[in-house]
C-alpha cells in the first residue's frame, strides 16, 4: 500500500485554481470548470473536488472550527518566500503569518487558499 493522492474540497474551483497556479502548479486551464481536477504533483496526484462533487457520492460538511488541509510549498530562497508572498497578497489573497526567519532555521510565511487552508511557504535559511 502507498500513498497515492491528496484531495482538496473546493467552494470555488475557479478561485481555487487560480490560487495554485501562482504556486506554480501545472494545472490545465480547461480545468475550470469541471468539478473533479487532478495534477501530479511529486509522484502523487493532488485532486480537487467542489463540494458539489463530493456530496454527488457521500454527505459531507465543511469542517467545524478549522480548515480541512495544510500545504507547504518549498522556495528555492528566502527571498523567493518574500516575494511569492508579497505577490500573493498583492493579489488578494490573505496572510495568516507574514514572513519571519524561524528559530528551525527556515525562511517561513502562511497564506491562505479562498477556502480559508493555510499555505505554508518555507526555504531554508
């Protein structure tokens, strides 16, 4: 047995979409508006599915009182942690921490997805 996929619930697939593609995730652009999307990321598939999609098969409801996911994305430099944040926000998209120099040695910011998930981005200092 192994690990082959991580799924993401989705209000908005657009948004949503919109968001990993500035993390560089090579998602189709046709993609959007379908209600299941899958992208090899690292040898595993990344799925997102609208909520739509998910209770097509089985109940579900968000989560209480916290987000479903993390996600951490490595940078090639703290710098490149800096500027994909700045340019993230620039965009509209939220800061759950603004970049600071971690005492674990890492280069260290969160923002989050249109769904409220943190996203972690890091480099090593």
């Amino acid at each position: 047995m192994r690990l082959d996929a991580l799924g993401i619930i989705v209000s908005d697939m657009e948004a949503s979409l919109a968001f990993y593609r500035r993390l560089g995730l090579d998602i189709p652009v046709d993609a959007d508006s379908e209600g299941h999307v899958e992208v090899a990321v690292g040898g595993i598939r990344l799925m997102f599915d609208t909520v739509e999609m998910v209770r097509s098969f089985t109940e579900w409801d968000p989560p209480v009182g916290g987000h479903g996911i993390g996600l951490a994305f490595l940078c090639d430099s703290p710098t490149q942690v800096d500027d994909s944040f700045a340019g993230l926000i620039h965009a509209g998209y939220r800061a759950a921490s603004e970049p600071f120099d971690a005492f674990w040695g890492q280069r260290y910011a969160t923002v989050l997805d249109p769904d409220g998930n943190p996203v972690d981005l890091f480099a090593p200092l």
